[in-house]
C-alpha cells in the first residue's frame, strides 16, 4: 500500500544508509521474458546487483538494491543468447533510475527547468543535476496532433521586437498542439498542409497568418479574434474622445484638492527640468524623489493626464443624492436635509451626509477625468461601474451630442460582440462611417478589409482567447529560464507542460 511500484519485487531488508534509506530486494517472478524474441527461460545464468535511486521517502533519498539475474534464452532463431530480467514499472535497461523516480523528475524539469528544478529535486530527496533534468525533458515524448477540426494560431515573442514564434492550439479542447520557430506564411501553411482537416481557425489580424491559411487551407473557416477587434476599437474611441475633448471637459470644475495641487507642482517641477536639459536620474537627485515617481510625472504630457478623480464606493446617501443636491442649491440647512432624507427611508447617520457633501459627491462639479480614463468608462458595462461614476459618465455623454453618438455606437458593438450577431455588423458600420467619427476610418477600413473573418468572429463561438491564455503562461516560462534557454526546451515544456 505504501510502496505500489515495489509490488513486483520481494523486499527483503531496509536499513539506514549514510545517505539516506538502502531498500534491499529481488524479483519475485520465477522466470524472465526475452526482450528480442519475447520467450520465457528459467535458465539462469548469472546474478547481480543493480543499484537504482527511487523516489524519496519521508524526504530522505532511497537507494534500491535490487538483485537481478541474466537468463538464457532457449530460442536457437534468437540473436541474442542472455539477457537481465526487468520489472515491469520499475526498471528499464540501462537506467540507473526507477521509473517512478523518473517520472517524478520528468514532471519537476518541465515545472522547472535546470537549476531551479535541481535545487527543488535535491530538497525533495531525488538528488539530480541540472543537465540531467534537461536530458529528461528532451527525451520526453511530444503529443501526437491527430486531426483538428478548430484550430487557434498566435504568435508570441521569445526576443521582443527581434524574433517571435507561433502557438498552435486546439481552440476546442484547448491542447497545444505544436510551436513554430517564426511566424512566417510559408511555415504555417507547411504545418496546415501536414495536417488537413482543419474547417475553422481563429487568428488575430496578421496578415501572414491569413495568407498561409489561403494557401494551405482554403476551404477552412478564418475566424478574427473578438479581444482584438475590441481592443482596436478602444483606440479608436480614445481618437474621438480626445477630439471631441473641448466639449466634454469644458463643464465646471471642482476646486483643486490638496493632492491635485500637489500633483500640478510637482508635474511644474519635473517638466521644467526636463525643459533644461536634465535627466531622469538627476532630476530625481535634486527633488530628492524616487525615481519611477520622476518617469510618471515625466510620461505625462499633459497636468491632466495624472490627475484622477476619487473612487468612492456605495453609499447610503447614493438614493437621495438628487434631493440632496437640489436642496444644497437651496441653501437648506445640513440638519433640514437630513431630517427629509430621513423621512424617505434614509437609515444613516449624519456624519455620513455631512461627509459626503463635503467630499463633493453631490455637487454637479466633478474633477474631469483623463481621456484614457473616460475611454475604459466608455468601453465598460455600464452596470459594471460603480454608481457615482455611472453618473458621471452620464453627464459627460449628455454634455456632447457627438459623445452621445460615439456611446451608442460603442454600446451597439459590444451588444454585436457579446450576443454574437455578426450579421448586424454591416449596417453597425454604414450607420457608423456616416457618424463621421475622428479614428473610426481607420478601424472601419480594417474590418471592411477582413470582412469575411471579422463577421465570422462575430458570429461562430470559437475565440482565440485560450491561445492568448496560453501565451501568458509561456511568459512565465520564458521567465523561469530568463529568456535564455534554447527554442527546442521551450517547446517541450510548452507542449508538455500542461
């Protein structure tokens, strides 16, 4: 029970070693089977003794002493005339290792590669050096392809900007598939031509990728991917919020906090240094500040950009805020307003209401928020936000009629994206591109020239989000081995690794 793969041998003694446990045993069988010929002998030829290193117990290293004979085989047509016996799930010809003990480094190097899988394995009592937890995994098997009905290609970076590699995934079971070692037309199609079968595959907008699948796979479905086509259309609404900024942002302000002033000197200082000729690490030596604090305020090209508007949770006041803030504008007493809140249902205290005046949250001023920040507004459920913001967002779109458009059209593609409508994205862009919106041409252009795998990516259930998934763990491996490690290792633990 506590040593399965020991089931075919006889243990015969277990003593404590200078190094660990010294399991001694023999093989129960009473005859042996020819690896050549597959006959069984009795005849014996020799004995000996095999040590092999087994998996650990209690952590301390085990050493099997396993004593082995050499049969005859009795078959005249067999090339061979001897041979060792071996246990079926415990030893293997030439190996020094149990099979479990094997395995277990087997699964530690595609964890963790080298010298880190070392470190681990010689804490775990399976001393083992770094190469040879590398030869395990390149010795290791690669998963049979078989055929693919929906595949998912992307392509990842192994030096970034400089060379870059393909993932192939089944986009279904979500089984990696095989690594490429570029993202060239010529060697995906070679891979699409080795493997036929393939009816739908979902990609990015490369256009290498499209080409190879033309080639290799015409009849085969081209899917785009729909985080992508989002994402694209985030950029494009952040063109149109900036152009559309003048109106947006000119609403009345709230008066600048202590930490919004604070945050215009210190943008003040770091500029006009900047202005001078200074570098970031000096400039971070005069003002006395860390340095990531002088890269921030020195990315921002506008004051603007850094300032945020506060994050307030829910809040009892939330359901009285119009009364509140009709009230305020009355010039009400505090104590009046609270007592007529009271009377609608309000349950808090009067510290609570005070604090939330004071904080601004009923007053229509508000501190604008960077373009960058009304577009995640924009580009988010609108139930996802928190009620403030929600109705912040509501008064900046209701500022602008060209805001109340880009809005809608935001909001009419995401429910073509979400509800997988892809035949309504032709009248979605005619409705659009007579918007005239700033940055939509470009992004309209785009999807009009993949039109066929944009609407099937609107459409079909398939995504390439499991391959981007997958890419993310790739990062971490790239990580674990520094980003040194040869393409071939890569590719095992990819594949592998799951």
């Amino acid at each position: 029970m506590l040593l399965p793969h020991l089931t075919g041998v006889v243990v015969e003694q277990v003593e404590r070693a200078e190094r660990g446990v010294l399991v001694w045993a023999r093989v129960e069988a009473e005859d042996g089977v020819c690896p050549s010929c597959g006959g069984r002998s009795r005849r014996v030829h020799s004995r000996y003794h095999r040590g092999l290193a087994d998996v650990s117990i209690a952590g301390q290293p085990v050493t099997l002493r396993l004593q082995v004979r050499r049969f005859f085989c009795d078959d005249i047509n067999c090339p061979i005339r001897t041979f060792a016996e071996q246990v079926d799930g415990l030893t293997a010809k030439h190996a020094r290792r149990t099979s479990p003990s094997r395995a277990a480094l087997e699964h530690i190097g595609l964890a963790l590669a080298g010298r880190a899988g070392a470190r681990l394995a010689a804490r775990l009592g399976m001393a083992a050096g770094r190469s040879t937890l590398l030869r395990l995994v390149h010795a290791l098997p690669e998963p049979e392809v078989g055929t693919v009905a929906v595949l998912g290609v992307d392509d990842f970076a192994i030096r970034r900007g400089r060379k870059y590699a393909t993932l192939l995934i089944d986009a279904v079971t979500h089984r990696r598939l095989d690594v490429l070692p570029d993202r060239k037309a010529d060697t995906v199609a070679a891979w699409l031509r080795e493997h036929p079968g393939v009816e739908v595959v979902c990609r990015d907008g490369s256009a290498a990728y499209a080409e190879a699948i033309r080639q290799a796979a015409p009849k085969a479905v081209q899917a785009s991917d729909r985080w992508h086509l989002w994402h694209n259309l985030a950029t494009a609404v952040e063109k149109s919020v900036v152009a559309f900024a003048a109106s947006w942002s000119s609403t009345p302000r709230a008066a600048d906090s202590a930490l919004a002033e604070r945050t215009r000197e210190r943008f003040a200082a770091v500029h006009e240094l900047l202005n001078q000729g200074v570098g970031l690490l000096e400039c971070a030596r005069r003002l006395g500040w860390a340095l990531n604090t002088v890269k921030r305020y020195a990315r921002a090209e506008r004051v603007e950009d850094l300032l945020r508007p506060p994050r307030y949770g829910p809040c009892l006041v939330d359901a009285h805020r119009d009364h509140v803030r009709q009230r305020m504008t009355e010039n009400i007493p505090v104590t009046r307003i609270l007592a007529e809140i009271r009377e609608q249902g309000y349950t808090g205290s009067a510290n609570l209401l005070v604090r939330y005046i004071n904080q601004g949250r009923a007053d229509p001023e508000r501190l604008m928020p960077s373009p960058r920040r009304l577009v995640s507004w924009l580009m988010s459920r609108p139930k996802d936000l928190p009620e403030p913001t929600r109705r912040h967002l509501d008064d900046l779109i209701a500022s602008c009629p060209r805001m109340t458009t880009l809005a809608t059209r935001v909001r009419e593609f995401a429910a073509i994206l979400t509800g997988r409508r892809g035949q309504d994205l032709a009248t979605w862009t005619t409705t659009t591109r007579g918007d005239a919106l700033p940055g939509f041409d470009s992004y309209l252009n785009g999807l009009e020239k993949d039109w066929d795998a944009t609407t099937a990516g609107l459409t079909l259930p398939y995504s390439n989000g499991p391959t981007e998934g997958i890419n993310n763990k790739i990062k971490m491996l790239k990580r674990q081995t520094y980003g040194k490690a040869s393409f071939s290792l890569l590719r095992k633990r990819i594949l592998l690794d799951q």
